[in-house]
C-alpha cells in the first residue's frame, strides 16, 4: 500500500523526469529505501525526509500540505490528525506526527505534536540536518542526545538546539512522551 508522503514524493520526482537512481545520487541515501518509502507503508525520520525535499527542490512541509493557505491558521485539539507514522521496526510504531503547520504553505516553520512511544529508546542512532528545533515536553520523560552530551527532560522543559549537531530524540523510561517541537530549515 503507498503512503501519502510517498505517493507524494514519487509525484514530485516523475514531474522532474527524475529515477529512483537520480534521487538516491542526490540525497546520498540507498535507492532501495527510497523504492520503500514511495511504494510501501514505511516513513522515513525528518532527516532523510529533509533531504528528500531538498534534492526535489520543495519545502518539507510539501509532502504534508493538501495546498490549501490560511492565515492565520488555527489547529484545534479535537481536530488534529496524524500525519506521519515512523517506524523503525515494520510493525511498531515509535513517533506519531501531528502537523500543527499543515495548510499555511507559506510556512517557513515545521510545527508538530509527536507522540514519542517507549519503544524510541531501542535505538539511539544520532542524525543530523541544517537548521534548527525547539521542543517542549508536554508529558512524560524525554531522552535528548546532543553530540556527546545526554538530558533527560520532564513536562514543562524545553530544549532549543542547531540541528546540525548530531542528535537523537526518544522517550525516557517505559512510558510515552509527548512533545511540541518546532523545526525550522533554511531554504
């Protein structure tokens, strides 16, 4: 089954007479993970998401957006969506996305509301991207990797970093976490 970031994704590389091949040549990633993430039900994280866009020239947010532009741009509680799943492991769901920025497209900020399961904390793969991330955790324990540095972080803390830096971002302990985090990329 093709996801809807996917299906997006694929859209936009056959628009620029681009392969699978071209695209993996300019985002430095395998091209058979980018045939997963177009055909299958299976999310990248932000990191090669990111450079997914920047290799097919559009903002992140593309893939999310259904091209509608409002300002401003209000997001209530009981109707936010789940806009992007990642798993690690094909069958357990360890972040859940929750665009608060889809339909303003002429964001410069990507803002979520992530739900971060315990299951996070299984791997502690650091990643790096250009730009720039504020969290604030909303519940539970977050688990922060900065470089070399490590934080644990409970409700009502923030961390604001240069996303350049490598980093990783997990729920702390047995219980989910729920964050708000703003990421900002440079055009």
């Amino acid at each position: 089954m093709q996801s809807k970031i996917g299906g997006r994704i694929k859209s936009f590389r056959e628009k620029q007479d681009m392969t699978i091949n071209d695209l993996a040549e300019r985002t430095g990633l395998e091209a058979e993970f980018l045939t997963a993430v177009e055909s299958e039900d299976m999310y990248p994280s932000l990191g090669p998401l990111l450079k997914i866009a920047r290799a097919l020239g559009v903002r992140l947010g593309t893939f999310l957006d259904d091209q509608v532009s409002r300002d401003p741009l209000i997001v209530r509680l009981d109707e936010r969506e789940e806009e992007l799943t990642m798993h690690r492991h094909k069958d357990v769901a360890e972040f859940k996305y929750y665009s608060l920025g889809k339909g303003k497209s002429d964001r410069h900020m990507e803002p979520f509301f992530i739900e971060i399961m315990p299951e996070s904390g299984s791997d502690k793969h650091l990643s790096s991207h250009e730009g720039e991330e504020l969290i604030i955790v909303h519940s539970g324990e977050l688990s922060v990797t900065y470089g070399k540095e490590e934080s644990v972080l409970k409700a009502g803390d923030s961390i604001y970093f240069n996303s350049i830096v490598p980093h990783n971002v997990s729920a702390h302990g047995d219980e989910k976490a729920e964050i708000y985090a703003v990421l900002y990329f440079p055009e």
